[in-house]
C-alpha cells in the first residue's frame, strides 16, 4: 500500500501536475485520467491533483489551456478528414439505422459513443472518491472549528489570570514600598 503525502506542493510538482493535465488535454483524455496520472506519480490521490489544478494551477496555466484545446481540436478535424477518407469505414459506423445527434445537430458516430461511455465510466469511481474526500474534509474543519474555539476560551482564561497576577503583582510592589519607606529610619548627625 502507498503511503499517500499530505504536505505541501512543490514547485516541480505543480509543473508535473500542470505538464501532464495540459498532454491529457491535448489528447482528448478527461482530466481526471490525468489527475489518476499525477496522482501515481507525486504519491498523492486524485482528489488531491484535482483540487490543486482547480484552485490554484489552472489559473496559472489559461493560455496554454487554451492551446491544448486548440491543438486537440485540430487534431479531431484532421482525425475527420481522414475517416471521410475512408468511406467504407464510415459507412458502417454511419449507418442510416443510427439516429444518434449531438446537441448541435451533427451526427455522432459509435466511437463517439463509446469513448463517452468510457469516461463517464472512468469519472464515476473518482467522483464518489471526490465526495467521500470532501465529507472527511468537512468533517476535519468542524473539529478544528471546535478545537479553535476551545483554545479561544482558554487563552481568554489565561489572559485573566495573568491580568489578574499583574495587579496583584503591582500591588504587592507598592505594598514593599510602603513598607520600606516606614522601616527606613532618618539618620541625624
């Protein structure tokens, strides 16, 4: 079993978190492929991966996110081209028997089918991880909530009592003043 790290991220690490979200991207993967990726690297969870690159690296990485889309994007319409090409191959895939349409009206194919089924299968078991992750947090933020609010009493405890030694403290220096004026006894020649 792995031991899985719970200190802080590196610079080196968010450039490996952020090198191999943007590849994934580029490629047409699902980011939590990508975060799974990095999480068998850097000896982390992919809940942990995920919640790096969207609270902090993806800020950081937004134009070359935008290229990585580009480049995929550029890659599916070559990839097209080239399936029209290919009529036969097409042909079955398109049968007229398939009346499958995207949103926007263009035709999906059986392969287009399939690798979104493949990611909705890969995204489940990490959004229940994702899930169960965020209770355990949240559980751990009442705690520390509770602890901090005990520790607030407890110091304003303690800044009494130390108020409190602090007078009497100056009291009892008074008090020796006092005392050591009346013992002093005035010296006649």
């Amino acid at each position: 079993m792995t031991i899985l790290r719970q200190d802080a991220w590196t610079q080196e690490e968010d450039t490996i978190l952020a090198q191999v979200t943007l590849k994934h991207i580029r490629e047409g993967s699902t980011q939590l492929v990508a975060f799974e990726e990095v999480g068998e690297k850097l000896s982390r969870t992919p809940a942990a991966c995920g919640f790096r690159w969207n609270s902090l690296i993806r800020k950081q990485y937004e134009g070359s996110i935008a290229e990585a889309k580009q480049v995929r994007k550029d890659r599916n319409k070559r990839k097209g081209k080239q399936n029209a090409s290919y009529p036969e191959k097409t042909a079955a895939i398109s049968s007229p028997d398939i009346k499958l349409k995207h949103r926007s009206g263009k035709r999906l194919s059986i392969d287009d089918v399939i690798v979104f089924l493949q990611q909705l299968q890969e995204e489940n078991p990490l959004t229940e991880n994702l899930e169960s992750e965020n209770k355990t947090l949240l559980l751990k933020i009442q705690e520390i909530k509770k602890e901090n609010g005990n520790l607030k009493k407890k110091l304003e405890k303690v800044k009494k009592e130390f108020d409190a030694v602090s007078r009497d403290y100056k009291e009892l220096l008074q008090i020796m003043d006092r005392a050591r004026k009346l013992v002093e006894v005035p010296v006649n020649n």
